[in-house]
C-alpha cells in the first residue's frame, strides 16, 4: 500500500474511534427506527453541530437538520388553536431542544405567576432508560421570561398526586435562550448528559430513553387555557409518565442496540379486549376464589395457580371479571382469599390499560427510589 493511502486510512480510524457508525457507513437519516414503539411515538435525535450561540430565533442553520416534533393537545394530540413545534438534535456532550410556541398576542405572555409553571412556558420530561419505574424522572421548565426550574421527581395522579423526589440535590446547569416574533415565542435549551441521572444501560448504550415535550398557554381574556405533547397523556395531567414516548439520542445509540427495537417494535401487538361476557371464566374465578380459603393447603396453592394462569390467558370479559373480583373482595372476610382477589385485580387491570405504569403500589411510593444510578 502507497504511503499516502496509509497514512489516510491510519488518520480515517483515528477520526472513527469510538464512533458508532463506521466511516463508509453514514449515520441514517432516523437509524433505521420506526416511528412508534410499544404503541408510543418514537423519536431518532440526530447528531448534528452544535448552535454556536444560543439566541432563542432558532436562526441557527443547524436547527434545519434537526429532528422535527409535532405537538397536539395534551389529551388526544388534536390540532391546538395555538401551534406549537419542537426540535431536537445532539452532540457527544449534550442534548438540544428547541420550541416554537405560535401565539397571536406574544407581548401579554404571562411571566408573574408564582410558579413558573404557571405562565406561558414549555416543558421538558427526560428518563434515560426504557422504563419511567426505576427512578425519578427530570423534568425541566423554561418560562418565556427564562425562568427556569428543575426537579427530579416522580408523580402518582392515582394516589392524589402524591410525589416521591429524588433523595439527592438536583441543580442541573443547563443553558437556555428565549426569542420573539410577531406570532411567536420560542425557547433553545442546551441540556448537557452529564447534568443527567442516566441508568446503567443508557452508560452502555443498550436502552431507549423516555421522553415528552409540553406546552402550557394560560388562559386569556376569552381563551381558555390550551396545553400541548409530544405524546398525548389522554387526560390533563403532565405527570404521566406512563404515556411518555420513547426517545433515541444518536450519541447514545449502538447498531446491535437499534435492530433489537425494530426487531421489538415488530413483534408488537395492542392487546385486543373482547366485549363478549365469559360467563365460564367469571364462574371459575368465584370457584377459586372458595377454594383459596380451604384448610388444605395443597388446595390452595392449586387455586392460586389456576387464577395466575386465568389472568395471563387474558380472558375475553374484563369488566365482568372485575366486577366479580370486586364482589369476592367485599363479601369475603379471609384474608388469603381478599389479598388473592385484589392481586388479581391489578393483574387484570394492567393487562387492560387501567392500571398505568407510572402507579406502582403503595410500598413503592413509601420505599422511595433507590439513588444508584
């Protein structure tokens, strides 16, 4: 080999240690992901040059290549009277986010609530791990005045909102700018990785990220208030992180890593939930249910079994079960047999989506959160 071509094939793996995609192999457009995943958006940030400087115009030529993030209403995704759109790209360092918040009256933004949450600003929900259950998420907020607050944090709308927060102090240093037009408001955020609590496998490059972006416009003289999402919650709360999408940042992403998700994501099917009463399956659960509070314990154990299996057969009738667990566990005084019935419940409840991920038991609301990473 010539001279020359050694020593730019030398200065080629130079530039591609530690790089994920190698130098003949560009790094794709969206990596190749779908664009949902367990029934959740899913969003590729790709990596791309930094702004130079944070402006708040989103001027930068940078911005063109970004990732690009629709926003509807908070509940359903409905087309907002208020457009919002956000981006996303990052570097090795850092994650970038930018909003374009459409308003017709930008000079009676509201800045002096008492919290920031409380004025026209915008939101940015991060979990580094697929999973929104092993620790607090971070939740950043930039207001259009810049005010900003952050917390790590973990809210449970089903236990009245009660929240358990990170154990540790969180005084995260990131950037931010605002800007102004004619229609619009917008905000540039430069949040660095090291300011986050990532997991374990996101160290290692082996996990999706959750993530949503929000949007709070308060109420006006003659307009109600108007909430915006990346991942619609279906009801009025930002806390819910069982709705969060799934998030990809390119700097922590890895080939083996991007074809386990599509291979996943294929593999995926909405449960579907029969409206036909199972009259035979509602019977033998009561049956079990009896059998739970026999003297013999191998009776026991039996009915306990068969009542594990019913559940992850997914029988066709889910309310007409529920309502007969119900009825067992306000009729039954032993306790075997109400601690079985309401472990049944909640079995079947999160099999038909009634029970959200982001409401683990009460022994994890007092445990709180472990601090390793």
């Amino acid at each position: 080999m010539p001279k020359l071509h050694l020593v730019l094939v030398l200065l080629l793996a130079a530039c591609t240690t530690g790089s994920t995609w190698s130098a003949d192999e560009p790094s794709p457009a969206n990596g190749g992901l779908p664009a949902s995943y367990q029934g959740l958006p899913l969003l590729w940030v790709p990596k791309r040059p930094a702004p130079k400087e944070l402006k708040g115009d989103l001027s930068a030529p940078e911005w063109k290549d970004a990732a690009r993030i629709p926003m509807g209403l908070l509940a359903d995704g409905a087309v907002p009277k208020n457009k919002t759109e956000a981006y996303a790209l990052c570097t090795d360092e850092a994650l970038y986010v930018a909003f374009r918040c459409g308003d017709a009256a930008p000079d009676d933004l509201k800045t002096n609530g008492t919290q920031v949450w409380q004025n026209d600003e915008v939101e940015v929900f991060i979990e580094p791990d697929h999973t929104t259950l092993e620790k607090p998420y971070h939740q950043f907020i930039v207001d259009a005045r810049g005010q900003q607050s952050a917390q790590r944090a973990h809210i449970y709308p089903k236990y009245g909102s009660a929240a358990v927060r990170a154990k540790t102090a969180f005084n995260p240093k990131i950037e931010t700018a605002i800007g102004k037009g004619q229609d619009y408001w917008s905000v540039e955020m430069r949040i660095p990785f090291d300011q986050l609590v990532l997991s374990e496998a996101a160290e290692k490059k082996d996990t999706l990220w959750r993530f949503n972006l929000y949007r709070h416009r308060p109420e006006r003289e003659k307009e109600p208030v108007e909430e915006m999402a990346w991942s619609p919650t279906g009801n009025d709360q930002f806390h819910a992180a069982a709705k969060f999408g799934y998030m990809l940042p390119e700097t922590h992403a890895t080939k083996a890593l991007i074809e386990r998700i599509k291979q996943e994501a294929a593999a995926w099917q909405p449960k579907k939930l029969s409206n036909e009463a199972d009259l035979s399956i509602v019977y033998e659960i009561n049956k079990r249910i009896g059998e739970l509070a026999a003297e013999n314990f191998g009776e026991r154990d039996q009915a306990a079994e068969r009542l594990k299996a019913i559940a992850d057969e997914g029988p066709g009738n889910y309310k007409a079960l529920l309502q007969a667990l119900a009825d067992a566990v306000e009729r039954s005084r032993d306790v075997q047999v109400v601690a079985a019935a309401k472990k049944l419940l909640e079995l079947i409840k999160a099999e038909e989506g009634l029970r959200n991920d982001d409401d683990p038991p009460p022994d994890h609301i007092r445990r709180g959160f472990i601090t390793k990473k």
